[in-house]
C-alpha cells in the first residue's frame, strides 16, 4: 500500500458524514495480517486474515438470500464454536461457483490451518494443533466468477509473514482497507466498557458500498472482542442487536449472496464467567456492542455506492415496530424519495407516496412529517408557516433527518441510507470493466 | 401544439423498442378535447376530456397506495358505472391536497355538467342532463401542491369549444400528449375483433414513466371500445387482463398515489347482448382487450424515465405463479441489475443475487438462465460453451430478454421494466426545479 495512512485518517475523520474516526489499538488474543494476492489487476490488499492464536469464540448472521455464496455454505457446515482464524477475500464472491469454489476454500482450509499449526511451533510455548475446520470465510465481490483458489493459496506464505501480533490504527485502517470492494472509506469503529471490574475492548470493522439491504446480516461486519464470553450468549447478543443496526440499513435494495456479521471473542480479558444473556454484568457490554454495529452500519450506509448525503429515516409512533419498518424502508428504498435528495429538493410528496406504497394500515389525518427541525405536515396538514426556502436550504446539509409521524401507537423503527446519484448508477455499470 | 405531428408519429414509429405505431380512428359515442389551461409554464396540452355524447359503461381499476389522490376519493364516491365525460389533467396530482383538492373537484364537474348540458341542448336531437356524478377525474404531477381548481375552471369554455365528435390519428395523439408528463412518448394502442357479426374497436392511450410498480393499475391507462357491455362485466375483464399486463410493469418499485386504468364502452357498435363474463362471443374481445393492455403497458415500460433499454424478464416452470412473479419482479427492480444493463455488461451473477432475495424457495441446481438465445447457466452450472464476448455483443441490442427457468412446477410470469440510467438520476433530481 503506498497510501499515507496518516493523511487519510485525517481526510476520513473530516469528510465523515456521521461524526469523528476512531483510533482502534490492540486486543490481546488477536493478530491481524492483510496482503495482495493479486487479485486485482491494480496492486492493492484483498486478503485479510484475522488470526486468533489461542482460538476465539464466534457466532455469525449471515444472509437471508436463498443462493448463498460457497463460504457461507463452508461456515455452516463446519459450524465450530471456536475459530483460529478468519480468512476474507475480495474481488470474487465465491458465489455460484458450485462445487470447485467449496473445495478451492477446502484446499485453503487445509493449507493455512497446516502452515498455521507450523507457525504455533515456532512461536507459542504450548503449540496447539490447528484444524482446517477451525478457519473461518469471508468473501466478496463478483458474483459467479471461477474462485481463485491458487492464487490466495499461494499468497498464505506471505501472509503468514506479516501477522501482527500488536495491533495500531495503521494496521485496523490497512485490514479495513483489505476487505473493500467500490468502498470509498474504510469503517471502524470501537467501545470500551466494564464487565465486572475488567476493562472491555470491542473493536470492528466493515464493508459495504452495494447490494445493501437488510434480511439479517447486510454486508460484512466482523466485531472483535476480549471479552470472555461464550458462542452461544455471543450469538444471542449478535442476534439481538443486529436488528436495529446492520438490518436497518439499506444502499439500494438489493441482497448479497455473501452478507456475514461475525464476533469474535478472545477471553484475554479474563472477566468473571457470564452465565447466560440475562447477566446483570452484560448490560454495559451489550450496549456498547450495539454502538459498534450501529456505527459500523452507519458508515456502510453514508458510504453508499454513490452517497453525496447521508439520510436518517425515523419512524415514529405506529402499531407495531413491523409497521415501522415497513414505511421507513419503503421511504428508505425509495428511488424517487432518494433522487429529490439528491437534487436538495424538499419533494415531500414523495415521501407520501412512500408512506402509502408501504402497505401499512394508516390514518391521513394523523401523519406528521418533519425534515429535522422543520415540521411541514401536521395531522395530515401541509403547515401554513411551511416555507419551502428555508426545507430547501435544509437539503443543502450532508445529513438529512426525514422524522415520520404515524400517531397510531407507541412503535418506532429508524433505518439509514444515502441518496441515490448518477454516480451510483455510473458505479454499477462499469463495476466489472 | 407547435409540434409537426407526422414527424412525431414517424418519429414514434422508427424508435419504438416494442414495435411500430398504430393509426387509432374513430370509435362511436367518443368524443375528444385537449386544451392547455397553463398548468405548466411552457403552454402545453394539460387538460384532456373525453366526452360521451350518449354516455357509456365504465370501469376502473386503482393504485393500491394507503394514501390515494382526492380524484380516486371522488370517483370511487361517486361510484357510477355509467359516466359522461372523463377529465384528465397532468402537473398537479391532487393528492394530499385535504378537502380543498376534493372540493376542488366538485366545483370542476359542477361546472363541465352544467356546460355540457347546455352543449346538449345544442348538438343533440334528444338531449339530456348531465350530472356533476357523471364525470370521472383522472389526475397526475406533482403530490402535494394545491390543486390548481380555477385555472382548470376558466378553461372548460375553451374544452367545450374543442370538442371534437370525430376523432383521426392526429387527435389520438394530441390527447395521448396532452395526458404525459415526464414522459417522452405517446403511448396509444388499437385491436379490432369480432363479437358475433359485430366489428368492435378496442383503442387506448397511457401515461407512465415515473412511479411505476403494479399493486393494481399502474400508471394512467385508458380504454375506449365502442362495444355493448355491461359495467359489471367490464369490470371483471378489466381485473382478470391487468395481472399479467399493467400489474406486470416496474420502472423504478415506486407506486404513485394516483394510479388508475378505466375502460369506457359506448356500446354504439350494438352487438348483441352479453350476459356474462363466460359468454363465447366475449373470446375475441377478451384477448383483444389484453392485447391493447399489454401494448400500452410495454409502451409505459420502455418509456420509463431515462431508460436506454427495454427489459423483458420471463421466469418459468415455478410452483406457483406467485413464486414466478416475486422472482420476476426482484430481477426487475433490483438497481444492481438494471444499472449492469444500461452498462450493457452481462453480468449475471446479479441475476443470481437477485433471484436469491426474491425469498422463494428453490433449488440452485435446477436454475436455468438466458439472455435472449444465449444460454448461460444450465442445472445451476456455468456452460462450458458460454462465451461473454457474444454475451457482450447481445447487451448492445435496444431489447434485452432475461429468461430464468427454476424447473420447479408449471407457472410462468413475465414482467417488463428498462434499465437504469445517469438520465433516470438527472430526471428525478430536477424534476420540480
């Protein structure tokens, strides 16, 4: 990588539409190493190893789609608690790549876990022998292309040599970056809190850009902690509090064959045991592990394929949070609501075709639309002192909040997006020339 | 109109992606008025009335939207199945307009009646009155913007004065303009069948581009026939031939707060008479009418705003036609692949994609996909013979057939959308300024 890191953290902590870049540091059991395999036909990062030495609980979400890419298939099929490593690729999603895109990350599996368990002699005082069945898959990119099995197979040498036991910010941004594909930025972000007396780190990373749209785990999300704390209450937390983060975001509507959330939990904390997710100890833990996903999820969103501005749809006051969802995500994925956005333009109408598109019972005569401080409807009322000047410089910022008022009952749900540009459409259709 | 209407019609007709332009004529009990009331800055045709000098059996079919346009308020009140007269207007949708856009149109058929009641008194050798419930609205514009009720008003004089009781190809024409928006193209179509002896005209035009996704009608559809049928069976064939034609269209997954598609039959071709939807006579008519519906709704297509392509997605051999139609509709509205159209790269992994977000069960290695007489993907194997230059080579052509074969059952469903393009973007975000 020839970028100065230090010159892009700086233009990533300005340009940020969703507040300050984090510095992410070490966590103790984890070891990072990010390398070229070529993949690319221009020389950048595309496989990313996390390398957990003395092995890390996990739990992972992944897609809701009924095609699901080749590693996800691996992931499910080993269905290991406890995980050595976690392998990402980019550029190729090993999606209906049929049974030579399994057995190319089979051959992977094999080969890492050998050079890994080579590697555990050299290093560790207590070598473990290390399982093909403990490494974990992530991929992304392009749909249906032959897996490059030999190539990433080729580059596990020199990615063994680059592990980094110590992690700093320059290799969290440079593994960040590694996992990219049409992503502008690289997303982080972090939380400490306090299980019993023992300080908690949760750091994480994330990728996202195009085919985002909720259905459980949207995008790739890997959440790292040295919390100790078992798969099964890590999948619990993971479960609850993806709803209101990851699968609240949405770029363009569409599902990948490849979305994964992962946590990862080291134990090198060595807080107290936490007996199941009811565990008054949890409480702090889980709401700093929600900060981290809704973080993450929002960086996805502002880093949209495209995204000239950064929008919030909030959704208030309906019968059920189902309901909720329905009518932000119908604003949300909105390609009239996000091309007005795009143009500045306070077109509130479409945000009322939004609303009765979205198939959710409603009265008229209660719905309240605001566009950050401005109310325009009241009860069903355009407002006399609505001044289409002053919604109009409004639109000019780089965060929109759309607020929807249904007055129906005591639910919300918000969802996160971005506009919809003649650069995301310029985007997609080059991506693959 | 300052535009020369036979270069426009040739026009239409050299650049039509789905077929050549037809000549409608003259149907009995018609009759045709387009004026501008200065709706728009630039003068444009923006009011269109078609008149029923004997009256005619009507019915009409309308968006699905929680929150609909004050004209459908008002016409699903005045809930008559024999109508006079049918006015249309475009730049303002009268939706979410409260009770002054619906009073708005109340003073508007007070005043169309009274005058074509004295115009009766004129013409007619027997004339009758006509009632303000006798007049059906079809709006469409912008949402939200108070319903321009006088300056329609102070233009009826003028719609009176142009009504023409004859009607040749330059009039059809002028009132399938004076009907569009951001449209770019008239979209008129024509059928002639038998029922018994009796030769009927079954003519249309529709309006679209924006805001198109079925849940119903779609868009603005009208259809005049000079047939003998009641409004009941009307009815019925209207609801049976708008699944798998209007309700089969999306440009963009938007469902506008106006959508309707109305048939008007003046029965001045007096077959005889027809006592219910299974009647044999009706075969004719009934695919007549299916044939001017679809034609109209793939003219609404490919005229999409900013399409550069016109899309046909035929999924086949699912288990249920519902399955067909969710596979069908998420190939259609995903912008991932409509936008690897406008670039006209074959990318078919998103096809992929989207057929797994569709959230229909099946079975990937049953999956069979085409682009046009290319076969791709056979058993849910990549074709040893699939070659992607000659891929490349047919995503050049201006009609791009998508053919998906789960090989699961016996239902089929066909949609029809256009690709995405920088236009579509450019279109939307300038739309009000």
């Amino acid at each position: 990588m020839t970028i100065n890191l230090n010159n892009l953290l700086n233009s990533i902590s300005k340009n940020s539409k969703i507040g300050d870049f984090q510095d992410l540091e070490h966590i103790d059991g984890l070891s990072i190493s990010s390398i070229s395999a070529n993949l690319y036909s221009k020389k950048r990062d595309d496989v990313v190893m996390f390398y957990f030495r003395n092995g890390a609980n996990h739990a992972s979400v992944y897609t809701q789609s009924k095609l699901v890419s080749e590693n996800i298939k691996w992931n499910l099929k080993i269905n290991k608690k406890r995980i050595k490593a976690l392998l990402i690729n980019t550029r190729n999603a090993n999606a209906f790549t049929g049974k030579n895109g399994f057995k190319g990350l089979k051959i992977l599996a094999e080969n890492l876990s050998q050079m890994l368990t080579e590697k555990q002699k050299i290093d560790e005082e207590k070598p473990e022998k290390i399982l093909p069945n403990e490494i974990l898959f992530a991929c992304t990119g392009t749909i249906g292309e032959a897996f490059p099995t030999e190539k990433i197979k080729s580059s596990i040498p020199e990615l063994i040599e680059n592990i980094k036991y110590n992690q700093n910010k320059y290799i969290w941004v440079k593994a960040a970056m590694g996992i990219l594909t049409t992503d502008l930025k690289p997303k982080l972000a972090m939380e400490e809190c306090y299980i019993g007396n023992k300080l908690i780190r949760i750091y994480g990373i994330a990728k996202g850009s195009g085919m985002i749209y909720p259905n459980m785990a949207t995008t790739l999300g890997f959440i790292f902690t040295d919390a100790n704390i078992s798969s099964t209450i890590l999948k619990q937390l993971l479960k609850q509090n993806i709803q209101k983060t990851f699968n609240a975001i949405s770029c363009d509507g569409d599902t990948s064959t490849n979305d994964m959330v992962s946590i990862f939990a080291t134990g090198e904390a060595s807080n107290s045991s936490i007996s199941s997710i009811k565990d008054k100890k949890l409480k702090l833990f889980n709401s700093s592990l929600f900060n981290v996903l809704l973080n993450l999820a929002k960086r996805v969103a502002a880093d949209g394929e495209g995204a000239s501005k950064f929008i919030t749809v909030k959704v208030k006051n309906c019968k059920t949070e189902q309901d909720a969802k329905k009518v932000s995500f119908s604003i949300a994925n909105s390609p009239l609501v996000k091309t007005a956005i795009a143009g500045e333009d306070p077109n509130w109408g479409r945000i009322i075709m939004a609303i009765g598109k979205a198939d959710v019972n409603l009265n008229p005569n209660k719905i309240s639309i605001k566009l950050g401080h401005i109310s325009i409807i009241e009860n069903g009322k355009l407002l006399p002192s609505y001044n289409e000047y002053e919604a109009a410089d409004y639109m000019k910022s780089e965060k929109i909040d759309l607020i929807i008022n249904l007055n129906l009952g005591k639910k919300d749900f918000t969802s996160y997006t971005m506009d919809l540009t003649k650069k995301y459409v310029e985007i997609n259709s080059d991506y693959r020339t």
